[in-house]
C-alpha cells in the first residue's frame, strides 16, 4: 500500500489518514518504509514530518503491542547539494521505543559494484532475524569489499562528497534551466534537483508510458525514418523511466504516473543533457501532432 507524496514530500498525516481509515486492517502493518530523498521525485523529507512519523509508528507499536518498524532508506541524503535544504536530522535521534531502523548504501556515494549496504537500529527480534537471514542467503560484499569501502571512507570520503555534490548542484541548476526554457509549458510540474540527479516531471497532456508517441519517439521506434533516422544511422535516443513504473499500479496515481518520467542527470555530461532535453521538446512536439486533427489527413 502506498501513500502519495506532496510536492515538498511525504506528510506524516497523510501516512496517519491512510493508517486510521484501515481500521482494524492496520493490524496487519508489518512495517513503514520511507525513502527520506525520494526515488523517482528526490523530493526530500522535512525533518518535523521524520519526527512525526516516528511518533506515529511509536504510537502503531505500543496499540498493536509489537514493534513496527520504520524503515528509514537514507540512500540519497548523502547527495543533498542544495545548500538552502536543511540538515537532515537522523530518525534515531527521536526513537524512544527503538522502532526505527535506518538504512545506508554506499553505491550512491563511493560504487554500486562495492555492494555495501548497512542497517543502523536497536538490537532486538527485528536485528537479529535480519542478521541470521543474511548470513544464512551468506548475501553481503567480499571481506576485501568491505576493507577498501572502510579504507575509502577514513580517507577520501570528505573529498569525493564535496566533490560529487557541487558536480551534481551544477547540472541540477543547468538542466533545470534547460527544463524550463526548452519544454516550458509541456511540464505542469516538476519535482527533484535539490539532491540525488533526478528531476520527475509530469507533463501536459503528453503520455510517457513504453507504447505512447512520446516514449516511441524518444527511443527512435516510431516506424518512420524521419523520426528514427535509418536502421543504420538511428538518431539519437533519449532514455527515461516512464512514471508508469513509477507508482503503484493500483493506487491513487494511475492516471498522473501514465504521464509522467523520471529524467537522471546522474551520468552524462552538460552537453548532453541539454542535447536530450532538445529531443523531448520534439517528441513532445511529435506527439502533439499525432493528436491534432490535422494528422488524420
Ligand atoms: C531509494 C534507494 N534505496 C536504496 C537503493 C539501493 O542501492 P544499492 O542496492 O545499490 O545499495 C537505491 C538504488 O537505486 C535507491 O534508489
């Protein structure tokens, strides 16, 4: 089950509304899990809204008499670049009853390849099944993994941080400007370009999904070559993930998530990326022309 976010992130009363109406379903919460810098939106959460639901799940334990975790996936808080965004402040700090477990990666960081990822909370049933189910799968990085990922850490992290956060501040500030001067009015909102390399975009009237023009266009598919470029020579693809996948398939945001994408500045350089937001100003274009009447002829 899921709960839409709003366009400053996850409210703490919107998860507590959607708990209460359950009724007696809320029984069977196994836990709550919040990406603090979301994925697709990297919209972030504000720090009173962390301590809400903190209190909220304090609150859900104690009534259902058992721990109910909340999982606080903190993959992206290393990446905020903005520097107006306040400090986030670590759920830990408000747990009283030890329901929060946070928990890390360092593939956004340092590498994906090091597969290194860590949980922080208090010890108890929750830590120890987690514990002896890893073991058990035998599911965690080489010895020699983890040595260089500590080693990484005591020396050079400090550096590669600063360095990665103001690389991705400049191309946050640039494709947004980009965003805005060359899509304009074809996105009704946009979220994202504070931390992470994301920007999520819901466009006007214009579907994204993996069969709309739009998607087709972009991924050179369209069947005309003017559009595609020939077999030997394609044009250009722009590759995004399509808001479809991005919400819940039975949830309340069906209808927005077919128009809307998840654009990633996180590898391709300035050029680029001004380049890939000029191809979906014309398949925006493309797809327009597709619905007007005028194409019919
Ligand atoms: C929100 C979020 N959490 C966790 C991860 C997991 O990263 P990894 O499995 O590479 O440690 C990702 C990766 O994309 C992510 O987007």
């Amino acid at each position: 089950m899921t709960v839409p976010e709003r366009s400053d992130g996850l409210h703490a009363e919107d998860v507590a509304a959607r708990i209460d109406a359950l009724g007696s379903g809320a029984d069977d919460i196994s836990f709550l899990y919040v990406v603090t810098v979301n994925n697709p939106s990297a919209t972030i959460i504000g720090n009173r809204e962390r301590t809400a639901l903190v209190r909220l799940a304090s609150g859900l334990s104690r009534k259902l008499g058992r721990i109910v975790p909340l999982v606080l996936d903190k993959a992206y808080e290393d990446l905020i670049h903005d520097p107006l965004v306040e400090r986030p402040r670590s759920g830990l700090l408000d747990d009283e009853d030890g329901v929060v477990f946070e928990i890390g990666t360092l593939s956004k960081i340092i590498a994906p390849s090091l597969r290194i990822g860590y949980l922080i909370g208090s010890d108890g049933p929750f830590l120890q099944a987690l514990i002896q189910r890893t073991s058990d799968a035998g599911f965690s990085a080489p010895l020699v993994n983890q040595e260089i990922a500590s080693w990484l850490l005591d020396n050079v992290l400090d550096r590669q941080l600063a360095e990665v956060t103001r690389g991705y501040r400049e191309k946050a500030v640039a494709v947004r400007g980009w965003l805005d001067s060359l899509l304009g009015d074809a996105v009704v909102d946009c979220r994202g370009g504070q931390a992470s390399f994301y920007y999520y975009l819901t466009l006007n009237g214009v579907k994204t999904g993996e069969g709309s023009p739009f998607f087709r266009c972009l991924a050179r598919t369209t069947g005309n070559e003017r559009v595609d470029g020939t077999s030997e020579g394609k044009l250009p693809r722009v590759i995004y993930i399509p808001g479809e996948f991005c919400v819940h398939p039975r949830g309340r945001m069906v209808e927005q998530g077919a128009r809307q994408l998840r654009f990633s500045y996180g590898y391709e350089e300035l050029g680029r990326l001004e380049e890939a937001v000029g191809y979906m100003a014309e398949a925006v274009q493309y797809a327009r022309s597709l619905d007007s009447p005028t194409s019919a002829v």
